[in-house]
C-alpha cells in the first residue's frame, strides 16, 4: 500500500521558503482592495445544520437508509412461511436473504467505483429506482428459484447506497456536522430492518407472506418517492475517471496489508454469528416448546434496539480498555449469549439474543471505525472491503446456520456460532502476538542504532 501523504513535504516547503521583506505600513495602507480579495478565504458552501438543503438532505437520506434495510432482509422474519408454502427446508429457504447480502457483497465496490465518475446522487437514485421495482415484482414469485434470483438482483442494485451515501454526506457536508448526518442514515438503517422484519411479521400472520412483501414494497416505494423530492443535487461532486488499474492497486494494498486483512476477518465473523442467528431463530420460535405466531416472532426483532446502545458505547469501551479489549468484550458477551439462548425457555432465550445483539453491534462498530483508522489512502475502497466481507459473512451465517439447525437443530446453529466466535478470539490473539511482536523488534533496532 502506497505510503500516505501526511503534509510534512508542504510544511518543509514553507520552513525553507525565503522570508519576503515586510512591506512599509504606507504600502500596506495603499494596496488595491483587489489585493485583500485575492487572499481572503472562499466562503464554505457544503449544507450544515440549519442551512438551506440539510434538514431535507437528512431525511431523504433517512428515506433510503429504510428503504434499503427494509428490503435487504425482508423475507427474514418469513422463512418458516416460506418454506411452509414451496416445501423448502431451512437451508434452501435461507438463500432468500444469503443470495440478497451475498449479491450486495460482491457489488459494492464496483459500484462505490461508478459512484466516483457518474456522481454519488445518481447512484443512489438508480440503485433505489432499481431495488423498489424488483420489491414490487418479488411477492410474484411463482417458484422459490425464481424468488432467489429477484433477491439476488435486488441486493446488487442495492449495494449502490451504502458505496455512495458516505461518500455524499464526506462532499456536501461540514465536517462539524458529518457524525450528526452519518447519524441519521444508520438511524435510518436500523429502523428499516427492525421495521420491515416487524411489518412482514404481523401482516404475514394476518394475510401471508406475499401480502406482507407487497406491504415492505409500498415502504419502499414511499421512501424513492421522499429520497428523490428531498435529496438536494450535489454541488461539491467532481467526477473521476473509471481508472480499473489503480482501483486494483489500491485494492490489492489494502489486501496486503495484514491488520486490515485481520479486520475485515473479524467483521465477517461476527455477521456469520448475528446472520446465522437471526436467520433459524424463527424456525425454533414456531416450533415447540415455543409455538409462538408468526407476528409475535417478526416483533423479536425490536431487540435490534439494544444495538444501537452497544454501539454508541464501543467508542467509550475502547477508551476504556482498547481496541482488543473492546473486542474481547464483544467476544465473551456473544458467546454468552449463545449458550443462554440453549434453554428451553423464552425468557433466558430472550436474554441470550439481548447478549448476542449487544455482543455482535459492539464488535461490528470497534472492528468497523478500526479500518478507517488504519487505511491511510483510499478508505472508501477501504470500506468497502470491509462491507464486502461483513455482507458475505452474513450470507454465509445464514445459510450456513440453517443447514447447521437442519442438522443438529438449534444446538447445531449455535455451535457454528461459537466455532465463529472462536475465530474471532484466534484472529484477535495473533494480531496481539503481531504487535508485541513488532514492538519487540522496533526496541532492538532502536537500541542498536543508539549503539552504534
């Protein structure tokens, strides 16, 4: 990976320019106004809270983020449904949400390069306009074949808002009011997959699951309609050239270099967990000892809440006790959850999904934040990296988990579960070894070259 530019060739630059003389105070006093102009500071024109353009750049971009998680998992919360109505097992009505993130895995960096040359705001209209046709199609399924294949379809169009949507808001917005706005978008986020498992739910219980994709459809449609009358146009947005070498290379850097790689591992493992999990949880609610209805099971999904308290305390969990620490935390709250989620009753299986949420958003956020730290140039090839492995580690988790529950039932989907958190501790304790390591071996430079 390509050295970063860290500004220290411009500082140099200006030590070792020659001083200009000052100029007498009567110069000074006679310059042309035109003078004054020509060094005056061009006034900032990106949106800030209050300006004209954010307040609705803000809820067009909350309108997407539902959108999006809406429709991305919306046959989660409808897997025993649909099944029930192709004569499916577990695993192969899974890949309704595996071919979806899986699809979405694999587009998000070609189309996080589109973004750069045709703009940020096309690419989210176009994969928005595209994602919301495909949603409207997708309750006309007349095969589970057929169904998968619109899901996949559907996942490619929408990785084009998460490759662009930060991008947007990194131009056209104050770098005061960034995290406020990046907020709200996975406010947005949240609420449409809590929401659209919820709604598919309940409606599925009252009229079928197809009643309830049409239901997550007309959202959808609801939210491209408010995107595209409040998304303002950008004006900060300056198109780059479709450059495949150089994005191969900047990929391959990032590829190479070995914390990333351990991060991008992490994110994967833990959506394997959380993918796995969320995905045959309904298969066990509806079956006994449980026997819960299908809108009770969809309205589990308001545990996803917890997440967003987890997450905005990874910040201070890593000031507390780093990185690592964050994460062995993360670990050891999941796992926990897990083995409580073995029991046969709905409280403790409650309380280990409350442990396995909190656990997974706490890790995805410290694993997350720690790949924009770590890439010194080209974080948005970066991060989309790391989405590409967090959505191919949701993919594989809920497959991979519902072939596990065929097999050894809800202990068989637990187990995969903890062989993931495994990794997750393998991969963390090696990185720790690679720093002590390292540090070890930068003393004894340094130590010789104060010897010599």
């Amino acid at each position: 990976m390509p050295p970063a530019s860290t500004g220290a060739s411009t500082v140099a630059v200006d030590a070792c320019a020659q001083p200009v003389p000052h100029a007498p105070a009567t110069a000074v006093a006679s310059a042309p106004p035109v003078a004054a102009t020509a060094t005056a500071t061009p006034a900032d024109t990106r949106l800030e809270p209050g300006g004209p353009g954010y307040r609705r750049m803000s809820f067009g971009l909350f309108a997407a983020g539902v959108a999006t998680f809406a429709l991305l998992y919306s046959t989660q919360a409808l897997l025993p449904s649909v099944s029930a109505s192709f004569g499916a097992t577990a695993g192969q009505a899974s890949w309704t949400v595996s071919a979806a993130t899986g699809a979405l895995a694999l587009a998000v960096l070609p189309l996080s390069a589109l973004s750069e040359r045709f703009g940020r705001r096309q690419m989210m209209t176009a994969s928005l306009t595209i994602a919301v046709t495909i949603g409207m199609l997708v309750p006309f399924a007349p095969s589970l074949g057929t169904l998968i294949a619109l899901r996949a379809v559907q996942g490619a169009a929408l990785a084009g808002l998460p490759a662009s949507a930060m991008a947007f808001l990194a131009e056209e917005v104050r770098p005061k009011a960034l995290v406020a706005a990046i907020g709200l978008f996975v406010a947005g986020n949240s609420i449409g997959g809590m929401s659209g498992r919820i709604l598919t739910g309940w409606i599925a219980q009252l009229w079928g699951w197809r009643v309830s994709l049409g239901a997550v459809g007309l959202l959808a449609v609801g939210c491209a309609v408010a995107f595209h009358l409040l998304m303002p146009r950008a004006r900060h947005f300056v198109p780059g050239s479709l450059n495949p070498r150089a994005l191969v290379r900047t990929v391959g850097g990032h590829l190479s270099d070995p914390l990333l790689r351990r991060l991008f591992l992490i994110g994967g493992l833990f959506m394997t967990v959380f993918g796995a999990v969320y995905t045959v949880i309904g298969y066990r609610l509806v079956a006994a000892p449980f026997d819960l209805p299908q809108g009770v099971i969809g309205s589990i999904f308001l545990v996803y809440l917890v997440g967003t308290v987890s997450s905005a305390a990874a910040g201070r969990l890593v000031g507390r006790l780093g990185r690592r620490g964050a994460l062995y935390l993360a670990v050891s709250t999941t796992a926990a959850g897990l083995l409580l989620s073995l029991a046969d009753q709905l409280a403790a299986v409650l309380l280990g999904l409350v442990l396995i949420t909190a656990g997974f958003f706490a890790g995805h956020a410290v694993a997350s934040s720690s790949v924009s730290r770590t890439a010194t140039t080209g974080r948005a090839q970066a991060s989309a990296l790391y989405q590409s492995a967090y959505y191919l580690g949701s993919s594989a988790g809920g497959t991979l988990g519902a072939v596990a529950f065929h097999a050894g039932g809800w202990t068989g989907t637990v187990g995969l579960g903890l062989l993931a958190v495994a990794g997750v501790v393998s991969v963390t304790v090696y990185g720790s070894r690679c720093a002590r390591a390292a540090r070890r071996a930068h003393a004894r430079h340094t130590g010789m070259a104060v010897a010599r």
